[in-house]
C-alpha cells in the first residue's frame, strides 16, 4: 500500500526548519533553511475558513499535505509549494497501518 500511495504524489515541496544564529549582542537571528527538498507530495488546497462542528466555529486549514508515512516533518516546520508557503498546525501521524503522513497547513 505504501509503494502505491507514493505513486499519488503528483507535487513536490521542499520543506523548512528554522535556524537560528547569534546576532553577538545578546540576540538571534532567525532564518528558514530547506531540510528537504523536491519531496513527492500531494497538497490539496482547502480554502480555509471556518465551519461548524458540534455546536462550535472551528478553523478549517487551508490546505492538506499527504507525504510519505516515513518523511520526516515535525509540526515547527514550513513547506513551500509553488509560489505558497505553509506552516504546519497538525500533524496526524499516529495511526494504525500508517500508509502516509497526513499535515494540515495555514498558508502564510
């Protein structure tokens, strides 16, 4: 299943940590470094917004990011994809039978 669910991937993105650097006085400066690059991905824009659920307004993610069950992204990290770069508010990794790493995203 897993060999078949990267075949699904029809986009790339590179995704981001954060660096940091002494400024020398006591300071940091911050930067974003690609951790990895051209990964096979499928990003499936949402719209955002926010929708009723049970009662309540919940914020819906503006977009969806479905990589490899074994690719590495923790939820500090950015993707950039085509012209749009994301941060990761949700990482839904802990499942049974983990054929894919599932994200969902906020566009900044």
């Amino acid at each position: 299943m897993r060999v078949e669910a990267k075949k699904a991937m029809p986009d790339t993105v590179n995704i981001q940590r954060r660096t940091t650097t002494s400024d020398q006085q006591g300071g940091y400066t911050e930067a974003w470094e690609n951790a990895y690059q051209n990964i096979p991905a499928r990003v499936t824009v949402t719209g955002g917004g926010e929708v009723a659920e049970q009662g309540q307004r919940a914020a819906r993610p503006d977009a969806l990011l479905t990589v490899a069950y074994d690719q590495s992204v923790e939820q500090s990290d950015r993707v950039v994809h085509n012209s749009g770069t994301y941060e990761i508010q949700f990482i839904n990794a802990e499942r049974s039978w983990a054929v894919v790493t599932q994200c969902q995203m906020r566009r900044l």
